[in-house]
C-alpha cells in the first residue's frame, strides 16, 4: 500500500504538492491556535514550542516536496546544471541564511526566550526561523535592561561572521554599577560607605535569592563569580576628580528603584555636607579680624 501511494503521488506531483501545502498550513494553524488560544501574552515556554513546531513544519514540507519532485529533476539534472549554478548565485544570502542557522542550532548558541548582544543589536529572542531570528529590543548600552517596544529582525547569515553573546544568565539578575562623581571637599570613604549601605538596604529582600541564583550561574558556567555584596571602587575623572563606583548584583527589574534609592540618598547626604561646608566658611568671613597696624597701649 506504502508502494501505491508512492506512486500515485509521484504522478500526481501538482495535486500532490498542492495537499503538502494545505496540510502544512492547517497544521501551523492547528498548533497556532492550540498553543496560543484566547490568550493575549503566551508565555516563554510556549513561544520556544510554537518556534521549534513552525520550524518541524517547515522542514517536513520541504522534505515532501522534495521527496514528490526528486524524479522528475532527476530527470532534467543535466540540462539545468547552468540554471542551478545561476541560481546559486542568485539564492547566496539565502543559503547563508540557512548556513547560518545551521550553525547556530548545532552551537546552541541561544533559544527562544534569551536575552543576546550581537553587534550593535541587543534584545529578547521572541521568535527563530531558518532564515532569521527576531529580538524585541533593549535599550541601548550593557546596563540597560528596560525593553524599547520594538522589534528586530536579524538574517541568520549575520551570526557566520559576527558573534552572539548569551545574555541569558544576566535576564534575572545583573551586575549593576551606580557612579557618582565628588566636588572638593567631598568625604570620598564616608561618601563610598553611604553608597553601599543603601544598595545593600534597598536590595535586602532578595539577598538570599540572589546568592542561590549566583550559585547557580557559578555552578553551570563553571567560573568564579565576583561578589555580590554592593562593593565600591574609587577612581578619578578626567578632570581630576574622584568617581566612586559601586557595583552591587541585583534583580534586573528591580534596577532602577535601587539606583535612584542610592542616588537620592547619596546626593542629599553630600548637599548638607556642602550647605555645611558654606556656612562654616561664611561664619569665618563674618568674624571681626584685628587692626594689627594699632600698637599696643603702653602703661
């Protein structure tokens, strides 16, 4: 029977190509509405199976087209060797496309649901094809973790010359710096010291989370982890300045509360200072200085 239907679709290969076709469509529409339904966010999880189902039915609609018109190119093989060689060339990008993505399955460079850097493109990976992979894009700059509201699509051929850093580790957790930088006069220690009290305040609550989580990182990775208490480190600017940086490993949406905690915090503490300083030298300039050029009473 597995015979006749070989052969029945071999000569039938317009209708044949035709039912692959519809059968490919309604099952991508099937699993669509399957893994979807009425929902209106679908989930990380069910964004990596409807990519990696789209792609199964993609490959099996190739291969049953294939399979229905392989005798009949057989046939015309040396007739259109000059056709497939011009077509090659037209098809290039196209077969760097797909070079490129088999790459970048068989590296498992990332999956549907990491966060990447490639070039100057950084985001979310929503959606990855043979051809392309789509990013909903993060702003700009390594410390920025807030989502632009659009979205990027990459060709696969750019992953055969450019590299993929792996953010994935990073999309809970961050190391995060907070700078500032001091006038003269400024406590530079005391300075440091508020800074890494305040993250370590504001980050409290999820200390022990983030200790397990860097375990964790520490233990698939299989490097050592920098600390994760809040850490300051003094530097100077261009201008001669002192800078302070404080580093501390925090939950990535929890960044910006954090940094503007330690920001508020340190900015107050430093403007009394400075009020402080002001006054003192006011007082100073206040206080009478005496005539010198008077000679002293003689008894």
């Amino acid at each position: 029977m597995f015979d006749v239907a070989t052969e029945w679709f071999s000569a039938h290969k317009l209708f044949s190509s035709v039912i692959l076709i519809a059968a490919y469509l309604l099952l991508r529409w099937m699993s669509n509405r399957f893994l979807r339904g009425e929902d209106e966010f679908v989930n990380e999880e069910r964004r990596r199976l409807l990519s990696y189902v789209r792609n199964g039915l993609v490959l099996l609609l190739v291969l049953g087209l294939a399979m229905v018109w392989a005798p009949a190119l057989r046939v015309f093989a040396l007739s259109i060797t000059a056709f497939l060689v011009a077509l090659v060339l037209a098809t290039k990008e196209l077969i760097l496309c797909v070079t490129g993505g088999l790459l970048r399955t068989a590296a498992g460079a990332f999956s549907v649901g990491d966060w990447i850097r490639v070039g100057q493109h950084r985001g979310e990976v929503v959606d990855q094809s043979f051809l392309s992979v789509t990013l909903q894009e993060l702003e700009a700059g390594p410390h920025s973790h807030e989502f632009t509201g659009r979205t990027i699509t990459l060709p696969n051929s750019l992953f055969l010359s450019t590299p993929a850093i792996n953010e994935h580790f990073y999309k809970r957790y961050v190391y995060h710096p907070v700078e500032i930088t001091l006038q003269e006069g400024d406590d530079p220690m005391a300075t440091a010291r508020l800074m890494e009290r305040t993250m370590a305040e504001a980050a409290a609550d999820s200390e022990e989370v983030a200790r397990r989580y860097a375990a964790l990182i520490r233990r698939e990775a299989g490097v050592a982890m920098p600390p994760i208490n809040p850490t300051a480190r003094l530097t100077t600017s261009a201008e001669g300045r002192t800078r302070i940086t404080v580093t501390g490993f925090l939950p990535t949406g929890e960044v910006d509360r954090i940094e503007k905690a330690v920001m508020e915090a340190t900015v107050t503490e430093l403007y009394r200072g400075r009020e402080a300083r002001a006054a003192q030298k006011l007082a100073a300039a206040a206080q009478p200085v005496p005539d010198r050029a008077t000679p002293p009473a003689t008894p």
